[in-house]
C-alpha cells in the first residue's frame, strides 16, 4: 500500500533551560493512503501538537515529515503555505468558515487563491455541493447555516483540492449527537467514495468507531493501536473497554 | 493596587496603540497654539494695516481646528472605548464596579490628552518662529520675527484643551457607566450579516450628484447663492447614498462575478468589502465630503495666489504709467528716470479714446495688436483672431482688477451709438493707470468715434528693476499733473497681495491638518476592522495563504477603503473649481492639478501606514 505521510522519532519540546516538557516524544507513525485514521488520548497527550505538526502548521523540535517520501521540514515557509494549501486539506472543531462568504464561495475558496479555471472551479464546487446535501444552501452565508451544515460545507472545502490528507480535529466536538453522526456518516462516505485519506483526532470514543484505525497516545508516545475488524458497533465496545482499562473515567470519552 | 494605579500601568501599555492618535493631538495642539500665537505677536500687531487680516484669519483657523478637534476626539475615543470593551468587561467581571471602572478609562483618555497638550505646547513654541517666519515670507512682508512666547496663547489654548478634554472625559465616563456587561463580553463576537441592498437609492444617488452637479454649472440661471447652497446639500445627500447603496449594489455585482472574484486574493478582499460597507458608508461619505473641502478650498487659495500673479500682470503691464501728449512733459519724465538709474526696457506710446459717460476707452485694433506683442502677452494669438475684421462689433476687455465677473455682457453703447460684443478678455494693456474697461474696434469706426471723443495718448514704461521705484514715484509726481493718472509700480503696492500672501498660507497650513484629520478617521476606522479581521487571517493562514497572497488582500481592501472616496472626492472637486474658474475667466488647471497631487501623496502616506498597521495586526 502507497505510503502518503510518514514520520520519524517526531519530536515537540516546550520550554526553555532546565524545564522541557515533551509534547511529542518520539513518534514514528506511516499513514497510508485511503486510511480513516484516528488519533485518541486523554487530554495533554499531545494529539492536537501532533495533528499541527503533521499539518505543517507547527515544526517539530526534531524529526522528519514525509509527504509521499518528500521531505517538507526543508521547505520555506511560503513554499510550504502553498504546500498546505495543496496537499492538506483541514475541518476544525469551530468550523473555521470565514463568515463573510457565500457557502460557495467558502468551499471555492483554496482553488480560487491558486488561481484555477473558473470554469472547473465553479464544476467541483457543484458536484461537492451534491455529494454533502449542499446544494440548496450554496447561496447562503454561514450564519444561515445549522453547525452540521456549517460543518460540512467545511468538509466540502477540505477536499475540494483532492488533498493528499484531511486532518480533522474533534469535527464533531461543536455539534449535537445527530448532526456529529451526520457528518462521521460524511466522512466515511467521502473517504469510500474519494478515497480520500482522513486523519481524525477525537476524544469522543463514538466517533472514533467510525475509523478503520486508532492510535492511543498518551504523554506524547503511541500508546496502543486498535483495528477496526468487524462492526462499527463491535468496535465501539472494544474502543469503550480499552479506553476504560487505560484508566480514564469513561465519563470524559462518552 | 489602586485604580489610579493600574490606570498608569493600562496607559503605559497601551502607548503604542495610542501613537497615532497622539501625533495627530500633538499636531492638532501646536497648531492651534501657532494660530493662536500669531494674534499676539507684537511685530505683526506693530504692522497696523495687518492687523485685521492677521486677526480674523487667525480666529478662523482656530475655531476650524476646535471643531476638528471635537471630532476627532469623540470619534477616537468611541474607537478606543470599542478596542477595549472587553478588557472592561473582564473588570467587571471581578466585580470592579461600573463608575470606577469608567473613572479608570476615563481618567487614561485624561492623561493621554494632557500629555498631548504638554508636548504640542512645547513644540508648538519651538516651532512658532518658523511657522510665524513663514506666514511673513508667504505674506512678503519684510519685517524680522524674533522668538517670542505669548503668555496669552499658551493660556487660550490651555483652557480651550481643558474644556475639551473634560468634555471628552465626561462622555467617556457616561459611556461606560451605561454599559451592559453583556454586551462588553461580546463587542467582538458579534455575527456580521450581509447588508441589503437598495437599488432605487443607489441608482438614485447618481442622478442626485447629476443634478447638484447640473445646479452648480448653471449658477447663473439659479443666481450664485442659491445654487451654492443647493449644490452642497445634495452633493452630501448624494455622496451618502453613493456610498450607502450604489457601492453595495456594485460589489455585490462583483461578488456574483465568480470570473472575477475567484481571481487570487480578491475573493478575500471583495467579500470582506461587501460586508463591511454597512458599518463603513458613513466614514467613506464623510471623507469623500472631507477630501471634497480640502480640494477645492485648497484649489481655491491657491487659485486665488495664481489669479493674483497673474491679475498683476494685468494691473501693472508697465513700471510707470502717465498720460500726457506734452512733448515738454515727456521729456522731463525721460530726464528724471535717465538720472534715476535705472534701464529703460520698453518705451511705448498709444492712443486712445476716453468716453466719460459710459466709463471706458476705445482702442483700434491696430494699435491694440501692437500693445500686446510689445507686451509680448501669452497666448495673444486667441484673442487677436477675434479683432481681424470687426467691422460693427468690438471686443471687451475687462477692466484691470476685476476679480470676478458675473455678467456676460451682449452690446455696449458708446455715444449714441450701440456695438455688439464680439468676445470679452482679460488681457495685459494699459493697467491701473487707465482704471477703465477697454473697447477695441476697427480703424476705420476709430476714425469716426474719434470727431466725437477726445484723444488721449497713453505712455508706458517698463524699467529694468521695477522693485525699486519708491523715490522714482515722488519725484514724478512732482513734475506731473493730477490728471496725468500716474501709476507706478510702486504704487500698486502690496497690501492686497499681502491679504493674499496670509490667506494662502493659512490655507496651505488649514489644508494640512484637514488632509492629517481625514486620514486619522481613516485610519482609526481601518484599523478597527483589522481587530474583527484578525481571526479571518488566522484561518486563511492555517489553510495555506502565504504571507505574500495576505499582503497582497490587505493591501487591495484597505487601497479600496482609500481610494473610493479620493476618487469622489476627486470629481466633486473638479467641478466645483470648474465653476470657480468659470467665475474667474481664468484656466485654473495648473493649481488644480497641483492640489490634487498634494493631496495624493500626504493621503498616499496614510495609507502606507495604515496598511503596514493592519498587516501587523492581522499576521503578528
């Protein structure tokens, strides 16, 4: 299988002489390509400086990136906004629409700053708009919007690029139940469907099933790896049990 | 920690963000310090026939600078007290109650405005020589300035300052008092809705500015008053619902366009644009209005200098003027300039007409067409077209010092008998020796004028250092009869160009500050949407906008901001000094031009700074 981000002993430390505290502490990770991956850990254990690092918006202390075996720490740092803008595709927690934009106008937004053809532009931007239930709102502009439409107009404009990777950080964590399993719905579609790769960081154990893959991290290390081998239900309980025997209250993960 | 303690600590911090706002007081203070000065400068007081111009324009420019100065002040400190509502909010929070919290605010607006107050007085001081040096070279006065602090000045605009700052201090003492703690926590949270658009308005504005633009061209058939007053307020009315609806209407045209907005950044500056118009009509009207005053005022005195040097011109073509056809009278004019020293450089002799009923002369045109080449007159050849083959018609030529002319004048009788007016000019010929309007006709109706009116012969002198005339003039008018009409260069004197010189420089000096005052409002309205940009770069940032592709929107959203109401602001002022000019039968395109360029560049200044701030704000 294609190998479309790799990392090596991927480090983050904090702090200055004296008191370093290890955000990362040696992470050695390959995510392949169509992987819905997930990224779980109680709070502090460094999942949301991984994802920043991994999305080239923060750089790590030591270790190396690879973006399909290319090396991206060498990059400058406008070579490596383009690169983002390309390869990366993001949906955050708080939606991060820009609110003074059309729906469309928020999904066109990556292609319309690398200068694509308007015409293709305008084609992607419609047949996203129909795969994410977006059609009839395109006109609209964020505040008209429910957080689960919100939240899938940000999926549409995460993949609008065909990114190498989507990182999603807690997409789930602003919406109620139905909207949140709307949208996991979204991603396991969009990640059937475009084979997109998708790297999810959650604390909520109901999303996580809904990966094919679950790294446990726990003070900046991987800590376990759980495989998604029978039902998404079957795997919820496995989820439950392990973050249980970890010795989080399982109050804080529900 | 007392509140008056952390008041320090807040005002130290927050000095940075109040740079801006403590230049432009500092300006504003030693400025007005200046025009105050002049009033009570004892070499210009010593000046007698001064002293009223000096006076009045020196009260005019102060009482332009408090007004300016109430503006602004408010306008500055609601921005400043938007800035920081959160932070009052979180005051409140701890349970700091309302009034000394709004003491705390208050009293740092407080010093801030006696720390400007201090520092323009002192430079204000330091810099009243040069500005006083100045106003005396402006107005050609010869005199010396030495330094000098008027202890009246510094009292006048220390108690002016005062009243105003404890004004300011007291609304801003009001104005959080009044506040909710809810409102404070969410001043910057609020979601901003796109604006509706009004087509009727819109398209309505146009025609208003049309017509208020129709009414100023045509003053004449609504009488200058009236239009004056008509053109203004629908100007305003107009400009406000330019800015109000039609903008909106355009940019959301632009918005649709996708093949335009998904061009590069300006999918991020348009779409900004389009929402902020709502908050930002008044201020872009405002200044439009703003830029449209400082133009054309400035045009105007700088017009009024131009009309000046060039009405010289006309006063006084020649150094010395007389008229006598006495050969013996002559020779002894000739006789005292020969011993005078001084270089003849043009003798001339012509004659005229005098018709003393209608108050004019009549000229032929031969000797019309050899006055003006003599003269070697600019741009003769236009009007001596007009004089070839005038037969019954003659030409008028303004009396010399006219300033403006409001009539357009169609015959002209001169006897019994009624001429046609070919053209009317403004041209170099006698000057003030000869104080009338001037006819020129054909030889051959000269001939026939000349039975009934009384020949007079006119003599001109150009010397080679006209400057110089003082004692030549009291010389000659010994010799010379009352009715000779003698008129010299000397004689033309200075005071009406002096009056000139000072309102001019005055003019110049209101135009900066106003130029300085539209660009603070500017810029403190730019800079208070960069605090509600600052999280749409923050996003833009993590989905990959380079630093270069963020220069470049801000540099396109803020230019926009800028330029829109330069450029109409621009227009109005074209036609109001288009009238102007028409008014003066003079070209006024050079200072125009040369107005507007100024403007430009102090303006273009502002928004380099604006923009650097914005950046800074939006990225760091």
């Amino acid at each position: 299988m294609e190998v479309v981000l790799e990392t090596r002993s991927l480090r983050k430390e904090y702090g200055s002489k004296g008191v370093i505290f290890s955000a990362i502490d040696g992470i050695d990770l390959k995510v392949y390509k169509g992987e819905f991956l997930g990224i779980m850990g109680p709070s502090g254990a460094g999942k949301t400086t991984l994802l920043n690092i991994l999305s080239t918006i923060d750089r790590p202390t030591s270790g190396n990136i690879y973006y399909e075996g290319k090396d991206i720490l060498n990059m400058k740092n406008r070579q490596l906004s383009i690169f983002r803008r390309k390869n990366i595709g993001f949906i955050f927690q708080d939606f991060n629409l820009l609110d003074n934009m059309s729906v469309e106008d928020n999904i066109a937004l990556p292609l319309a700053l690398s200068n694509e053809k308007v015409k293709e532009i305008k084609e992607k931007v419609e047949k996203l708009s129909v795969f994410f239930g977006l059609k009839d709102h395109l006109k609209k502009y964020p505040y008209q919007l429910s957080g689960g439409q919100k939240q899938r107009v940000a999926a549409a404009r995460a993949i609008i690029t065909s990114p190498s990777i989507v990182f999603a950080d807690e997409p789930t964590g602003a919406l109620d139940s139905k909207s949140a399993q709307e949208l996991l719905l979204c991603l396991m579609k969009m990640n059937q469907e475009f084979n997109t790769t998708i790297m999810m960081v959650t604390h909520d154990a109901f999303a996580a099933s809904y990966c094919k893959r679950i790294l446990y991290l726990k003070d900046g290390r991987i800590h376990a790896r759980l495989d998604k081998d029978s039902t998404r239900k079957e795997f919820f309980r496995r989820i439950i049990d392990f973050v249980g025997s970890m010795g989080g209250g399982v109050g804080e993960l529900l | 920690m007392n509140s008056f303690k952390l008041t320090i600590i807040n005002f130290k911090r927050n000095i940075k963000t109040y740079g801006m706002y403590l230049m432009a007081m500092i300006f504003s203070v030693a400025t007005y310090y200046n025009f105050v000065s002049m009033r009570y400068n004892p070499q210009f007081l010593k000046t007698k026939d001064l002293t009223i111009y000096v006076q009045s324009s020196s009260l005019t420019a102060s009482l332009l600078m408090i007004l300016f100065l109430v503006f602004f002040i408010i306008y500055s400190s609601n921005f400043f007290l938007n800035q920081r509502k959160k932070e009052i909010g979180v005051y409140a929070f701890m349970g700091i109650d309302n009034y000394k919290i709004a003491f705390m605010f208050a009293t740092e607006g407080l010093l801030l405005g006696i720390l400007s107050l201090v520092i323009g007085l002192l430079l204000g001081t330091l810099f009243s020589k040069l500005f006083l040096m100045l106003l005396a070279k402006a107005a050609l006065l010869n005199m010396r300035i030495d330094f000098f602090i008027p202890k009246k000045a510094i009292v006048e605009t220390v108690v002016v300052y005062s009243a105003i700052l404890f004004v300011s201090f007291l609304k801003g003492y009001i104005d959080i008092i009044r506040t909710n703690l809810i409102d404070l926590m969410n001043t910057l949270k609020k979601a901003e809705e796109l604006p509706k658009i009004n087509y009727l308005k819109g398209f309505a504005s146009l025609i208003i500015i049309g017509l208020a633009y129709y009414i100023a061209v045509n003053y004449g058939t609504f009488g200058f008053g009236k239009a004056l007053l008509w053109t203004v307020i629908l100007v305003i009315i107009g400009t406000y619902w330019l800015f109000g609806s039609l903008l909106s209407v355009i940019i959301r045209k632009l918005i649709k366009k996708k093949r335009f907005l998904y061009k590069g950044t300006n999918i991020i500056s348009f779409s900004n644009i389009a929402f902020r118009i709502k908050d930002n009509y008044r201020t872009f009207a405002a200044v439009a209005v703003l830029i449209t005053t400082c133009i054309t005022s400035f045009g105007t005195v700088s017009s009024l200098r131009y009309f000046v040097d060039e009405n010289h011109k006309i006063e006084v073509p020649y150094t010395i003027t007389y008229i006598s056809s006495k050969q013996e009278e002559i020779e002894r004019v000739e006789e005292i300039i020969e011993n005078s020293g001084h270089k003849v450089e043009l003798r001339q002799q012509a004659n005229f007409l005098l018709v003393p009923e209608s108050k004019l002369v009549v000229v032929k045109a031969s000797t019309f067409q050899k006055l003006l080449s003599d003269l070697n007159v600019e741009d003769r050849e236009k009007i001596l077209s007009k004089i070839d083959k005038l037969e019954d018609q003659v030409v008028y030529i303004e009396r010399p010092g006219l300033l403006l002319s409001m009539l357009e004048k169609k015959d002209i009788k001169v006897g019994d008998k009624s001429y046609k007016i070919k053209a009317q000019a403004k041209v170099p010929l006698f000057g003030n020796g000869v104080p009338f309007p001037c006819l020129i006709v054909s030889d051959g109706e000269y001939q026939s004028l000349k039975i009934k009116f009384e020949e007079k012969q006119f003599n001109g002198i150009i010397l080679d250092n006209p400057e110089d005339t003082k004692d030549l003039t009291f010389k000659l008018a010994e010799i010379l009869p009352v009715d000779s009409g003698l008129y010299t260069y000397f004689m033309a004197g200075a005071s009406f160009y002096d009056l000139v010189g000072i309102v001019y420089f005055l003019g110049s000096f209101l135009f900066l500050v106003f130029v300085f005052a539209t660009g603070s409002i500017i810029y403190f309205k730019i800079l208070s949407e960069s605090f509600k940009d600052k999280g749409k770069y923050e996003i833009l940032k993590k989905l990959g906008t380079t630093d270069i592709e963020i220069n470049e929107s801000v540099s396109k959203q803020v230019g926009l901001f800028f330029l829109m109401p330069l450029i109409v602001g621009i227009v109005h002022s074209i036609v109001a000094i288009s009238v102007l000019s028409d008014l003066m039968k003079y070209s006024l395109i050079k200072p125009t031009i040369i107005s507007i360029c100024i403007f430009i560049i102090v303006y273009g200044i502002f928004y380099g700074f604006t923009r650097r701030k914005y950046i800074n704000v939006v990225i760091g």
